[in-house]
C-alpha cells in the first residue's frame, strides 16, 4: 500500500460486524487497522461515518452490532 503511514482511530462495535466507525476524520490513502488486517482508506472519511473491512454485495446487510 502506498498511502499514508498514519494509524487512524476507528472502532469496531462487534467482532461479527463487516464495518468499522472513525473516531476521527480520516484523509484519503490513511492507512487503518481494523483488529485483523491494514486497510487504505479510499476516499476521505468523516467522522462518525463507517468503513467497509470487507467487500460488501450489492444487496448484502452492513453489519454494525452484530446484527
């Protein structure tokens, strides 16, 4: 990955769940960790806003607290 090498703050609510939340705004090429694996960050993220850790379907459910 050839982006930023900053850390940025999010949270995962459940360990079922296919998103995480910014704790903070996070720039585009900002590289996460989501618990399992470094992610880039594709386009700037405001805070309170989610982040795919996985692909996610067209139709499939975003799962935030585990459900």
């Amino acid at each position: 990955m050839g982006g930023h090498q900053i850390m940025a703050k999010v949270l995962r609510i459940n360990n079922e769940d296919n998103v995480v939340i910014a704790a903070e705004e996070i720039k585009k090429g900002t590289i996460i960790n989501d618990g399992n694996q470094d992610i880039e960050v594709l386009e700037d993220i405001p805070v309170g806003h989610k982040i795919a850790t996985q692909d996610i379907p067209k139709g499939e459910n975003v799962i935030r607290y585990g459900n």
